[in-house]
C-alpha cells in the first residue's frame, strides 16, 4: 500500500469533498504524525508535498484529491500558500 494516494476527483467526489471544512496554511515545513483515521483532502489553492521517514516525496497541487494512510509519519512541506477541504476515513486506503 502506499502511504500517499493522488489522483484527480471524479464528480461526485469533487461535490463531497467541497462541501467539508477547509483547512490552510503558509509556506513552511513541519514533521507530523498522522492518527489512527485515513485523511483524504481536495486542494484548491498552492501546492505542497509531504516526504515520508524513507524520504519519498508526494508533491500534490491545486486540483489533486489526496489521501494519506492512518498512522503516517512524515515531513509536510508547504511551498505555496495552501488551502484543502478535508473528510476522514473515506476507506480509500483499506486493505483487503
């Protein structure tokens, strides 16, 4: 499984997505942990990457629909102004 998923949204997922909280930040780069619950976010504005404790890099930007894995730890690194819309535990990630 990777821990980082990018696509672009089909429809209904781009409707769903935009009707969550937003969530913003300014250039910078932080180390997080990520909790037991899978993120999936729709960027709408700058770009960013997260870089996981192996250094593999997820660059992601405006337009992506991105879901991290529950329990990631790694580097998020803002390099434009971002803003996403945010939803937990869409199951995208789950394991059969």
């Amino acid at each position: 499984m990777v821990p980082v998923l990018i696509r672009k949204p089909d429809e209904r997922e781009e409707a769903l997505l935009k009707a969550q909280p937003t969530w913003e930040h300014e250039p910078e780069k932080w180390k997080t942990n990520y909790d037991e619950r899978e993120e999936t976010c729709l960027v709408v504005e700058g770009n960013a990457y997260v870089e996981t404790m192996d250094g593999e890099r997820y660059y992601f930007s405006k337009g992506d629909l991105v879901t991290f894995q529950p329990h990631l730890e790694c580097w998020w690194c803002v390099e434009k102004p971002i803003k996403k819309h945010y939803i937990f535990d869409l199951g995208y990630m789950k394991q059969d």
